[in-house]
C-alpha cells in the first residue's frame, strides 16, 4: 500500500511541475487534463504527507516518553495517545481514498421520486421529499432542474423528475435510492389514526451521450397537445413529446415546456439515465451476490427508510441508523444521514477489499 502511495505522490509532484509550465500553460486541453488529474489525487496526497508527519512526530515523542527527564516523558506519554488516534484516523481515510473508484460518483443526477401506496397521503409524503431534496441541494450549492411533474392537488404530487447538478452529486446521493416510508396522521384523517404511506426514490447518474449510444431507429417519437396549466399554448400546439424506445419498451414524456425542442431535449435526458441504469443493473448483476450485497446497489424494491412523524424519528434500515430530527432533515438538514450510509458503505466495501486481498 505504501508503495502505491508514495507511487502516487511522485505522479502529483510530476503534475505540478506541469501544469507551471509556460508551454503547458498555453495549451487549454492539456492543462485542463493536468489539472483535473491533480484533483483526483490531490486529497490523497495531502492525507498521506499528514500521515507520514504524524508517524515522524510519534517516533520523537517515543524518544522523550523513553527519556530520564519525568516532566518530559510525563508530556510525551500524554500526547503518545493522541498522535496514535491521529495516525490510525489518517490511516484509515487513506485506506478509503485507496478505494477502486466509482466512475459515476463526478455524475450530476436524475432524480425521480413517485407516490406508492396510501393515497393522497403518499403524495403528500413524495412532495415532502422533493423539498428534502431540493433545499439539501440548495445547501451544497448543487442546481436542481424540474424536467416533469405531475401534480395531483393539495399539495401533493405523483411524479417528479429533476435533474441535480453541481460537484459530486452521485456520490452523495446514490444510496438515496429506494422505497421511502412515512408513518403520520394525515390532515385528512378526523380519528387521530395513523397511517403508514411510501414513496419511491431513484437517483440516476445522468448519462452523456458517450456513455449511451442511442440508434434513431430504436426510438419512436410522438407528439401531442400539453394538458394542464399552461396558458394559451395548453391544448393548441403539439409540444409535448412521448419517446419510445422500442428494444426497452422504456417510454419517456415530457410537456413541461411550451418547445417542443426543449421538451424532447428533456426527455431524452432522461430516457439515457434509465438506460444507463439498466447497463449498470446488468453489470451488478453479474458481481457475486455477497459482494453485490456488501458493496451495497441500492435497489429501488429495497426499504430504505422510515420517517415516523409520532416519535419524531427517522430509521434507516440497511445500517441500523436512527435520529430524532426529522423535523431537521425534512428542512433540508440531510447531511449527517447522508455521510452516515455513505461511510457505512464504505466501510462495507473496505472490509470486502480486504478480505479479498492476498495473504
């Protein structure tokens, strides 16, 4: 592991002597392609140069804990401690880093979130989530794109597609994916009684089209008149887009927009992120399924979570995680649910390295 270390920092020295070079410098592709190499490694590298700090400094500190001076080797047995937490927490996190990265984890995402069962209710509870989302994104400075809704009144909606963008989002936001359920009195009920509703999430990494090749011939377009709000364009004009593609069977609509241009550049958006989804399921597939499970998929049929509004609680059960702050996380404040998964998956996925590594 070392080795791969220190082979690392040389390549990060190398590339900062490039990207100072005038001639480098002056060519845009080439220095934006240095660059973007540095920051893959650049937190790495910093980690690892911390670390060996750290390991310097606990070596001296063994010296003076050795030493005849009492005062001395009182002080160093008390910072002893400290540098050993200090080394093991680097250590670890450097381990982390090591970690085969995803390739979608850079990803702006497709987010789709729909109503399941319980009614007006569940709609009220997808519509609740949407706003998590959306003012989560605000928080970490992400853009979030509605590319179709279907409300269904009072507040609730049925479906809704939005594309989120900004630095990271998929690596954020990818063990979001799942059946969400909510446990609360709905307004409507007159009783008192509580009722339990869900919601489906899916974050899709957005798929450029290097990634998904799609043959024109593979697609069927129809057109339509929009219906719902919209003013006069509404029922007059054929801008809304239906898009089919035929090996699938996936259908995408889109009516959002008084374009009809817009409107399939939209769907086509997000007809590539559910065919990049399929790609991927295929590929997870064939991992074995106790790696498949300790990596961790996210499967949508999976129940992730539920938020139960009684005892202002909030479980997630694939890692046991609680926290009594659901009106907090509901406003938007999802960080620390969010870091918990991601890092138990992490941890899921480091143990599984280094069980497979060799002896």
């Amino acid at each position: 592991m070392f080795d791969k270390l220190q082979a690392i920092e040389e390549r990060y020295d190398k590339l900062m002597a490039l990207i100072a070079d005038p001639a480098v410098q002056a060519d845009q592709q080439e220095y934006r392609r240095h660059t973007r190499g540095l920051s893959e490694i650049q937190t790495l590298v910093e980690q690892f140069r911390e670390y060996k700090a750290v390991v310097e400094e606990l070596a001296e500190t063994r010296e003076l804990a050795a030493g005849d001076d009492d005062d001395l080797r009182e002080l160093a047995e008390q910072e002893l401690s400290v540098l050993e937490e200090r080394r093991d927490t680097l250590l670890g996190a450097i381990k982390v880093l090591l970690l085969p990265k995803d390739p979608n984890d850079e990803k702006n995402v497709v987010l789709e979130i729909r109503a399941g069962t319980g009614g007006d209710e569940a709609g009220l509870f997808a519509s609740d989530l949407f706003r998590m989302y959306q003012r989560f994104a605000e928080e970490q400075g992400w853009r979030v794109e509605v590319l179709s809704s279907n409300e269904t009144g009072v507040g609730a909606i049925k479906e809704v597609v939005a594309l989120i963008e900004g630095k990271r989002v998929y690596s954020r936001l990818k063990y979001e994916s799942g059946v969400h359920r909510v446990q609360r009195v709905p307004s409507t009920e007159a009783s008192g009684r509580i009722h339990t509703s869900t919601a489906t999430v899916a974050v899709l990494p957005e798929a450029e089209e290097v990634d998904i090749r799609i043959d024109p011939k593979d697609l069927r377009i129809d057109t339509f008149c929009s219906s719902g709000p919209g003013g006069q364009s509404v029922n007059t004009t054929y801008s809304a887009v239906r898009i089919t593609h035929l090996p699938t069977g996936l259908v995408v609509s889109q009516q959002d927009e008084k374009s009809q241009i817009k409107n399939k550049a939209k769907a086509m958006k997000v007809l590539r992120a559910r065919l990049y989804e399929i790609e991927l399921q295929r590929q997870q597939s064939e991992i074995a399924s106790d790696r498949r499970g300790q990596v961790g998929t996210g499967e949508r049929s999976e129940k992730i979570r539920t938020y139960n509004f009684p005892q202002n609680r909030i479980t997630d059960h694939r890692i046991g995680f609680t926290t009594h702050r659901l009106p907090e996380v509901l406003a938007g404040d999802l960080g620390e649910l969010v870091e918990t998964v991601v890092t138990h998956y992490q941890s899921e996925k480091l143990k599984s390295e280094e069980e497979a590594a060799p002896a």
